[in-house]
C-alpha cells in the first residue's frame, strides 16, 4: 500500500537558521531518503520552497483567483513529502518514526487513494 508522509514544521523568518543547522537538516534528510531506498520502499520524495513562494487558486463566485502566497495563515508549512510503498499502516508508521522532521516538527501520514504508474491511474 502507498503511504504519503506530510512533513511540517514551523514557519521560518528568513535567517532564523545557522547555516550549520541547515546543514545539519539538508545532511539528516538526505540520509532518511537513502534509508527508504535501501529499504526498496522509496515510490519518490520531494521537498518544497518556503510557503512563501506559493501559488493558491481558486473559484470565488465563478471567477478564477489567483493568490501570491499560501491562502492559509498558519504557523506551520508543509515542507515536503515522501511517498512509501509499505505493506501497511504501521509500517509507515515505523518508517515516520524515522524520518527527521519528527525531532522539530511533525510527519503526517496518509494513505494514497490513486496514483498514476506511467501515465496510468491505478487504484
């Protein structure tokens, strides 16, 4: 079964990082992703810009919007995403367990309805 692990964390201002503790991020999530790989259970795994570099559409009374930024004012982003293909929830479970942002944010974890292989949709 496809799980996908939400990661979020506290919305940045700017510099508010040392450039060791991103180092330190960017050196753990690398190491998290070769973990999955290894494992076989690695489907894909992105990880976003800030929230502030959104796009939001939407219809407002029949009209397209277009919206700089995140619609949501929130204190937490999404910060990216890894898609696991596990045999069940508490596998993913283990696997989020793992993942580095548990230590300074949260991982949500979702099971994926659909997903395409090659351009197909597949349940």
């Amino acid at each position: 079964m496809r799980y996908m692990l939400l990661t979020h964390y506290a919305e940045n201002e700017g510099d508010s990082l040392d450039e060791q503790t991103i180092a330190d991020a960017m050196a753990a999530m690398a190491a998290y992703a070769a973990t999955l790989q290894a494992a076989g259970v690695l489907v894909a795994a992105e990880v976003l810009q800030p929230s502030e570099s959104s796009t939001t559409v939407s219809v407002v009374d029949g009209v397209l919007r277009i919206q700089d930024g995140p619609f949501a004012d929130t204190k937490e982003q999404l910060g990216g995403v890894f898609i696991v293909e596990v045999p069940d929830l508490d596998a993913a479970l283990g696997w989020a367990g793992q993942a580095p942002p548990v230590q300074w944010g949260t991982v949500e974890i979702r099971p994926v309805a659909t997903h395409t292989v090659e351009g197909v949709w597949t349940a």
